[in-house]
C-alpha cells in the first residue's frame, strides 16, 4: 500500500457508480444482505441489547445463499423494527434533528434489512449503504473514503466480481 493510498482522502460519492451495477435485478438485495452479514461479523465489544441483536441477526443472515438470499420477511421486518427502536435517539441542531448512532454497525445491518424489504429497486439507497459501509472518520478530512475504506472498498469489488460470475455460471 503506497502513502496515498494509506492517507489520502476522496469523496464518498466516487461510490455513485455502484448505482449503474445495482440497476441489474437482484443485485441491490444481494447487497444488502451481503453488507448486514460483515456488520454482523464486526460487532466488537458489546453487551446487554446490543449483543442480543447481533446474535439474532447473525443467526438470520446466516447461510443464505449470496445471489438469491430469501429472510422471512415478518422476521427481518421485526429484527429491522428492533435495530431501529435500539438507536431511536435523536438531538436537536441548529439545522435539525440528528439520529444519535452509537452503534455504527448495528445501523448497517438495519439498513441493509430496509432495501431487502422495501428498496430492492432503489439504487440511490445501495450507494447510500455502500457509503456508510466504507466510510471513514479522519479528523484531518472528516467522513470520507481514506485508507482504512481501502479495504472494504475492495471487499466489495470482490463482492462484485463473485455475483457478476454466479450470474454468468446460472445462466
């Protein structure tokens, strides 16, 4: 990895041209599912309602099938319900009320589970998730994509790359 690569910066809407790959039927769903499953598997140190949500949603996601992953659709409506309900806080600023989010990963398996449910034909709301899944807090540049995005980044390129082929090979 070159210095840029570990410390430069770019703007998180260089992932807009996601929103082309996620037109393809499925694909956005495949996603989803995709991005709350490593949510999962990144919950770090946590305990008490956290830590049952994440056992609950690992114990969903797990072993779906990653083109065409199928949720019982009243249980991740009701796990979605739950993650949402667990980070409901909001802070009045001066331009508006702000969601309080003390669990980062939490939120990208709520996310996720919305598009599974409701925006599986709303590319906008995959490079949404693409963003908040590879993003970064630097103090130098703010959120952003820098060098620790670097790896998700190409988590899902591989990700891409896996679909594109089962797509090829179910043909």
């Amino acid at each position: 990895m070159s210095k840029c690569d570990a410390h430069g910066h770019a703007n998180l809407t260089r992932l807009a041209v996601l929103k082309k790959w996620f037109e393809h039927p499925q694909r956005l769903s495949a996603f989803a599912v995709w991005v709350a499953t490593r949510a999962t598997s990144r919950k770090g140190k946590t305990g008490g309602a956290a830590a049952r949500l994440f056992l609950e949603a690992r114990a969903m996601l797990a072993g779906l099938d990653k083109l065409h992953p199928e949720l019982d659709r009243q249980a991740a409506q009701r796990l979605h319900d739950r993650l949402r309900d667990f980070q409901n806080e909001h802070k009045n600023q001066q331009w508006g009320p702000v969601r309080v989010i003390h669990n980062w990963n939490l939120l990208l398996v709520e996310e996720g589970l919305g598009i599974y449910l409701w925006y599986a034909n709303s590319p906008p709301h995959g490079y949404k998730l693409a963003a908040n899944y590879c993003q970064h807090y630097d103090p130098r540049y703010g959120n952003g994509l820098n060098g620790p995005s670097r790896t998700k980044i190409q988590e899902i390129v591989r990700f891409m790359f896996t679909v594109e082929a089962l797509e090829e090979s179910s043909k």
